[in-house]
C-alpha cells in the first residue's frame, strides 16, 4: 500500500480563479466610468485654479509694468489604460514530498494626458486686449454679474463722469480719484436690484423725422421693406402723410414709471449728468459718430442720450492691477513704479479698487489663500473670504471668453504627452 504524504491534497482552484480574476479585471467595463469620476472633476479644478493664477499674474505683472503673458489650454486629451498577468504553477514535490500550489499576478494602471498649449500672440492678443468693450457687450456681461462691479471694471467715464481713467495707464505720473462715480455706479446698481430700473437690449427711435412728410398712399411694399433693412420705420404724422423715423436697437436704461421722479432717480440724473423725469435713456459708445458733436451734460440736445466710455480689456487689467498691495521694498527701490501724491509720498492706488478688488503681498507663502502666484520674490494673493476680489476674476474671465474670436486660430500650437503609471 502507498502511503500519500502530504495529507489532503489541497485544491488549486482558489489560485486559478484569483488569477483569472486579476487578468480580466481590465476588461470588464468597470474602468471608463471610474476614471471618469476619478478625474474629471479633478481636471476642472485644475484647469479653474490655473486660470485664476494666470490671470492673477499678469495683474501683478502689469502693476510692476510688465508685459502680460496669456497661455490657453485648449486641448486635454488623457487615455486610461489597465494591464493584468497571472502565473500558476503546481505538482507534486520531490525534495519535500507534497503537493504545491503557486500563483503570482500583477495589474498596472496607465493614466497618459495629452495637453496642448497655445500662447496668444500677435493680432490674436491685440484684438482680444485692445478692442474697446461695446455698449450691446456690456449688456451681455451685466447678466448674472454684480451691477456696480462691473460699472466700476468696465466704465471710464458714463456722461463725462470719470472713473480714475489715469488708474488705466501703467505708469500714471498723477493720482486721480473716482468718488462721484463710485456714488453714481452705487445709486444705479441700486436701483436695478430694486426692480425701479434695467438695462436691457432695446429699439428705440429718434425724435427728429428723417425726411420729409409724403402722402401715405404713395408708399409701396418695397417702401416699407427698403426702409426697414435701412433701419428706418414710417409713422403717420397727420393729414394722411408720413415721414421716415430712425430705429436703432442698443442698450437703454428703462425706469419703472413710479420711480421716474423719486428721490434716487433724481440724485441718479445729478451724479451722472443727464436730464430726469425719462422713462427710457438710450446707452451708446463715446466711439460712435455722433458722440463727438455732443455736448456733455443735461445741457445737451439728446438729453435722453447717456454716452459711455467703455474700457478695454487690458485696460481693465491694468485698471485692476492698481489693487495690488505692492511692497514696501520694491517701492522704495524702484522695483515698482509709483506715484506722488499730494503730500509727496507714494500715492496708494489700492484706494481706487477698494470693495472690489484687492490683492495681498508677503515674504512667505500665504497658509490659506483662494488664489496665489510668486513674483519677484513676494507672494501675491487673495484672501479666501474675499468674495469681491474672486468675483472680479470671473467677470475677467467672462470678458476674455465674449471676446475670443469665434474662429480658431491654427497655431502655434504646443502638444505635450505626460506619462504617468501606478
């Protein structure tokens, strides 16, 4: 009789099944939709949080009158890969009688993006920096933004009423203040969170025909459409005849009729100088045709006309720049550009953005911050209960994503593969 040593003989079926396990695990469609919640909110954190940095950086580059540098990220392209192998073996031994069980397994896990980088430069950063915001734009960005901040970024002076437009320039060489406006921009926000006024896209018409009255019954068709693609409407005028009326579609400032003559209203019309008890104001460009034959003020003939002066985007950049709490140091040492104020000291621009923009330095690194950069050996930041400042940042980032062309530009473009395993 034949003695089987060893005992029971063990089964090697655990092994196997834990090998095959291991070697299918990537294939059982369980991966795409975790990488999915494993990464993509972790991309859009990222791709905010550098957004925000960027822009930072150049604010503070402008303060010190440097050269902003954008670089947009158009493109993520990652691919997920996972790999498993098993090994068994088992028999009988010969050296310590018995029977043997042995089974190793590995898995691997791949996450490879892909990121294009696309520095903008030449006529693309121009454009996008450089080109005056209009009225019927403003319009767009008020939606869902603070009234009185974006009166206070994009505005350089509403009826000749100015909103420090030296704070736009790099180097200013005098200080300059925007207290009325600041008034102005607080009493029409007021009003608009009040329901009692709105900014709206509108049609309005000019009081003054356009031609001369002709008997309606003249009028054709082709008249009535000529005029309309013209911009032009006919209205009666009496006696059977009609004249040619201007229409223009643009921004207006409608009143509700009840606050027409309130006491806001009319400290409204005093700050920003036009003249009171209309229901409709009709919003235009000082870049428009007309805006120079003006004259500014209720003594005006288009007293139902409010004229604008609306910034840039790098002028908003630099405006804001002024908010920036520069060093000491870098001020006496003529790091950063300065100017003198009334008593011959440095004049402290942060004045002109305070309430809606203001950025920390110091030495070391800020332990909690919403956004930080480094520059020129100083940390620069914004307090995380900053609410205002971060606010400003995407009122930023909604100027620069209206004024992106809807055309792509073809290059340069940089592609850069990362890899990366676990």
């Amino acid at each position: 009789m034949t003695e089987r040593r060893g005992g029971h003989r063990p089964s090697g079926t655990w092994a196997r099944g834990l090998i095959v396990l291991l070697a299918a695990s990537g294939a059982c469609g369980c991966l795409g939709p975790k990488a999915v919640k494993l990464s993509r909110i972790r991309y859009n954190e990222a791709y905010r949080d550098t957004n925000d940095e960027q822009l930072l950086l150049n604010i503070v580059r402008l303060r010190y009158a440097d050269s902003p540098v954008f670089i947009d990220l158009p493109n993520i392209t990652s691919q997920f890969e996972v790999a498993g192998s098993g090994n068994y073996q088992g028999g009988y031994g010969f050296q310590f009688p018995g029977h043997v069980n042995l089974g190793t397994g590995t898995l691997s896990a791949r996450d490879t993006p892909t990121l294009s980088y696309h520095p903008r430069e030449g006529r693309e950063i121009a454009r996008a920096l450089l080109t005056p915001l209009t009225a019927d734009f403003f319009s767009l960005v008020t939606i869902g933004a603070n009234t009185e901040q974006i009166l206070m970024l994009t505005i350089n002076d509403f009826n000749d009423v100015r909103n420090a437009p030296q704070a736009t320039v790099l180097h200013p060489r005098t200080p300059d203040e925007n207290a009325r406006f600041r008034q102005g921009a607080h009493l029409l926000a007021s009003l608009i969170e009040r329901d009692a006024a709105e900014l709206l896209i509108g049609t309005t018409e000019e009081d003054e025909d356009s031609s001369e009255p002709v008997p309606a019954g003249s009028i054709r068709g082709s008249d009535l459409l000529n005029a309309a693609k013209d911009g032009y409407v006919f209205r009666a005028r009496g006696g059977d005849r009609v004249t040619l009326v201007k229409r223009e579609r643009g921004l207006v400032l409608k009143v509700r009729p009840q606050y027409v003559n309130s006491p806001e209203m009319l400290a409204l019309a005093e700050v920003f100088r036009f003249r009171p008890g209309r229901r409709i104001y009709r919003i235009k460009s000082e870049l428009t045709a007309d805006a120079t034959t003006r004259m500014p003020g209720p003594l005006g003939d288009e007293s139902d006309t409010i004229y604008l002066n609306l910034r840039s985007v790098l002028q908003v950049l630099t405006f804001l720049s002024k908010g920036v709490c520069v060093p000491a140091e870098h001020v006496e040492n003529g790091i950063a550009p300065s100017t003198p104020g009334p008593d011959g000291r440095p004049f402290d621009w942060t004045g002109i953005t305070r309430g809606f923009f203001f950025v920390h330095s110091d030495r070391h690194r800020p332990k909690h911050a919403e956004v930080e950069v480094s520059y020129r050996g100083y940390w620069f930041y914004i307090a995380p209960n900053d609410v205002a400042s971060r606010a400003s940042l995407a009122i930023l980032e909604m100027l620069f994503a209206l004024e992106e062309s809807e055309e792509k530009p073809g290059g340069p473009l940089l592609t850069l593969p990362v890899s990366g395993g676990g």
